[in-house]
C-alpha cells in the first residue's frame, strides 16, 4: 500500500474510532435521559433515537473494520 494511501487508511480508522466514542456517549446519555423520562411518547421517542443510534454504530463498526482490513492488507 503507498504512503498515501495508507495515510488516509489511518485516518479513515481515527475518524470513525473518534465518531465511534462520540454514538456511545450520545447512546449514554439517552439511555439516561430514557430512565428519566415519565411520559410516555417521550420514552418512546427515546427508544426510537436510540434504536437510530444503535444502527448507526452498527454500520461505523463495520466501516470500521473494513477499513482495518484494508489498512493490514
């Protein structure tokens, strides 16, 4: 792999480890705002932000380690 191609490899990795941490403490605190909430549209909404969270980590963790492959190959 040429240095600049692996330049952006590595980067592409830090960038989505970076947005990685950023979905978890964004899901934390849902979660918390979720077992405070006493209405219940409110908690539903929540469920629903959350299970968007939950897909978009989905989807990061796997461009993640995709790009990890590309990165050792």
């Amino acid at each position: 792999m040429p240095n600049a191609d692996k330049a952006d490899a590595v980067a592409q990795v830090q960038q989505l480890v970076g947005a990685l941490d950023i979905l978890n403490i964004l899901r934390e605190e849902m979660e918390q705002w979720l077992e405070e909430a006493q209405d219940e549209s409110k908690q539903e909404c929540l469920e629903n932000v959350l299970g968007h969270i939950g897909a978009v980590e989905v989807s990061y963790h796997k461009r993640l380690e995709e790009a990890r492959g590309a990165l050792e190959a």
